[in-house]
C-alpha cells in the first residue's frame, strides 16, 4: 500500500514538471507572426520569441513582456548603457574638478591673482633665457670676426670649436626661450578655463 501512494505522488510530481506553468490566474496572450491574437493558459507556442502579455480575467493587462532582443539589438543596447557609463563617469570627473577648483580659489580675484604670480614667475625665467641669448648672440659675433683674421681653412681648432659651441647654446637657448613663450600661453588659457568655470559655477543661477 505504501509503495503504491509513493508511486502515485511520484506520477503526480512528475505530471506537474511536465507541465507548462500557468500565469497565475492570468492567461497570457500575444499577436502571432500572422497577426492574429493568441491566448492561453500557458504561453502558446505562436507566443514563443515574441513580445506577450499577462490579462487578468477582467481583460486587465497585468504585465507586459517584451519579446527577446535580437543579436542586433543586444549589441545596440550594450552600446547604449556603456555610453550612458560613460556620461555618467564624465559627469562624476566634472563634479570633482568642479569641487576641487571651488576649494581651489576664494574668488575670480583670487584666481586673476595667482594667474599673475604665474606668469610673472615664467616671464622672469624668460627674461634671464633672453639676456642669455644676447650674451652668446655677442660671442658669436666676435667669434665670426676673430675667424675672418685667419685665411680660409686655417681657423685655429680651438677657435672653430669654440664657434660650434657657441651655435650649439644658442639653439638650446632659442628652444628654451620657446618654451618658456609656449607655457605663459598655456598658463593664461589654464586660468581662463578656471576662471570662467568658477564663475559659472559661482553665478546666482548656478546657486
């Protein structure tokens, strides 16, 4: 007798895992591929792959479920979220330089301030470079002179050695004065970015 029940719930276990599960009260339709409407109790086969709802008895829809994407689709919604990661990532960067530059400076004073100071520190160095530049630009000039007393082919090694030196310092000298040019200009347009986004950020608009 004991036997027989368990066999019994057995044939009843197993019946109800072949069995398609039920929406819950709820039948679930959709449009075929010939546009017709299908409902069942379970997901109809025409409803496989495709876009279905779960109605109440009432004909209230309950949910909808969209249809599987294609592979074409999961890639363009892969695309979509990582582009919208990556605003959102872009948008966290600007709230950090944004509170950075606002613990940065006290005021748009403040930054026309330290712009100057910059500056002033990179055009004094400038300076220096320049002077150096009119010493060994005068050395070379005497040096020029110097070679014409000897004949054509008999300049003293040391005399010609001591030109190419004297070319040699002068191009680094000419290098280092553009570099000095080229970053007052990357100063002045670090501190304008600066300037115009603490303004922005400090306006009664932004507040």
């Amino acid at each position: 007798m004991m036997i027989r029940c368990l066999a019994a719930i057995g044939l009843l276990f197993a019946s109800m895992l072949s069995t398609p599960v039920s929406a819950a009260g709820a039948i679930l339709c959709c449009e075929s591929a010939e546009g017709r409407r299908v409902c069942g109790d379970v997901l109809p086969q025409a409803c496989y792959g495709r876009a279905y709802r779960r109605v109440a008895s009432d004909g209230t829809v309950i949910e909808r479920i969209a249809a599987p994407m294609s592979e074409a689709e999961r890639i363009a919604a892969e695309r979509e979220s990582r582009l919208r990661e990556l605003e959102e990532a872009r948008r966290r960067s600007q709230r950090l330089q944004d509170r950075a530059l606002l613990d940065t400076y006290r005021s748009a004073a403040d930054i026309d301030q330290r712009e100057s100071r910059a500056i002033g520190e990179i055009e004094h160095d400038l300076a220096k470079a320049k002077e150096r530049q009119v010493q060994l630009q005068q050395s070379h000039e005497r040096l020029q002179e110097e070679a014409k007393l000897h004949p054509t082919g008999a300049v003293p090694a040391d005399l010609t050695q001591a030109i190419r030196d004297n070319q040699s310092e002068l191009a680094a000298q000419e290098t280092v004065i553009d570099a000095k040019l080229k970053n007052i200009e990357a100063v002045r347009a670090r501190y304008s970015r600066d300037r115009e986004r603490y303004r922005s950020l400090t306006s009664p608009a932004a507040r």
